[in-house]
C-alpha cells in the first residue's frame, strides 16, 4: 500500500517574467504582459507520500505549519524578481548584483535595509518588498525552488515530497516531480 497526502497554502506575490517570448501562431497576439510588473494569488499543493504510516498517518498536516509561515513571512505581498533581470538596477538602484543583498537559507536574497535606513519610509517599504532569486520568476522555476524548500525540511522527519502543484491563477499551473 501507499498512502498520499496533500496540504494547500495561499499567498499573493507579484512578478515579471522578463524573458516571455511568444509564438504567434499559438498565442494569437505578441502582448507580451508577463513581462509587465504584476501579481497574482497563488495557491502551492504539497503533496508527501508513504508505504508506512506512522500513528495512522502520513504525518500530521501540522508538520507543514512552517512552511505556511515561511510563505506568510517571506513571499506573501512580495515582489520575487530575477537579479538577472534587465530592470533590476532600476527597480532596485540602491543594490548591486553582487553587493547589499544578505543570502537567505532557502537561496534567495533580500536588500540590506541598512542601506536605506535613512531614507523616508516608502523607500524602505518598497526595498523590504523584494524577493531576490536567481531564476527567471515563472510558475515552473518557482514551483521547482518551492519543492526543494519543502523537501529540504520535510526530509529531517523522513518524509516524501512527492511532488508540488502550483497555482499561478486558478485555471494555471506547473507540477513539479521529485
């Protein structure tokens, strides 16, 4: 027997596919609006999977408590961009690519605040916004960066991540396999 189990978070995050490119053929148009700074309400679906059950259970679905913290405290009413991204010295002139930027322990960055500390709170709110990552911020890239994140911890009580689903609108998803 195997047992499957899945637990569903929300968060809302704005993005910019900067690399979009269009096949008009198939999309009908050349609006390239990934492009455009916008946001969406995500839903991510983790899904864990065992051949044994510990006290009737998978695990218990309290055991992903952190990683709806994580998403609250770390992506939700964010802005994820891409440091590769041509807008980054613009959306972000206080930053360098290389310097300001303080790694986080799931490989991200945020601005260093301290570099604005002086500066009026709406520019220290708007710095405080980003999410710095090294791919480019499409539901597959962050669908893969999210299962990794979940299967780095889940791993530490010995359980599968068998896959992530993630919801950049309701009828729009990526389905990443471990």
């Amino acid at each position: 027997m195997k047992w499957q189990i899945s637990k569903q978070f929300d968060f809302c995050y704005g993005h910019r596919v900067w690399s979009q490119k269009l096949n008009t053929e198939f999309s009908l148009d050349n609006c390239l609006m990934c492009r455009h700074l916008h946001g969406h309400q995500g839903k991510v679906l983790v899904h864990m999977e065992s051949d044994k059950l510990e006290n009737g259970m998978v695990t218990d679905f309290k055991h992903l408590n952190w990683f709806k913290k994580f998403l609250d405290d770390t992506l939700d009413h964010k802005f994820i961009i891409d440091i590769n991204d041509p807008l980054f010295s613009t959306l972000l002139p206080h930053y360098s690519k290389k310097e300001n930027l303080i790694d986080m322990p799931e490989n991200y960055k945020v601005p260093d605040l301290s570099m604005v500390k002086d500066d009026e709170t709406h520019i220290i709110e708007m710095y405080e916004g980003f999410i710095i990552v090294d791919f480019v911020p499409t539901s597959e890239n962050l669908s893969a960066w999210l299962l990794k994140i979940v299967q780095d911890k889940m791993a530490k009580l010995d359980i599968k991540v068998s896959h992530l689903e993630y919801f950049e609108t309701p009828k729009s998803r990526s389905v990443v396999y471990s």
